[in-house]
C-alpha cells in the first residue's frame, strides 16, 4: 500500500504504521513518514 501523503499528524502516525506493518525498526519507520510529508523531525 502506497503512503498517504499529507503533512497533518494524522497522515503521519498513518505512514509509520504502515511501514511497521512491513518490517521496518521504529526509527526507520518516522524518518520514512516525516520524509514522506516533507517535514523535519
């Protein structure tokens, strides 16, 4: 399943849980989703 995109906290916490869902390790995981939403940590 392809991420959301989006920068709301909802769209987020959305994209990590997905990339958990596929194996990733926790940081990985929010480097993924701010990276994804164009945003900073």
């Amino acid at each position: 399943m392809p991420l959301k995109r989006g920068r709301s906290a909802k769209v987020l916490r959305s994209n990590y849980v997905t990339e958990r869902r596929h194996g990733k390790s926790s940081k990985q995981a929010w480097a993924i989703a701010y990276r994804k939403a164009g945003r900073s940590r």
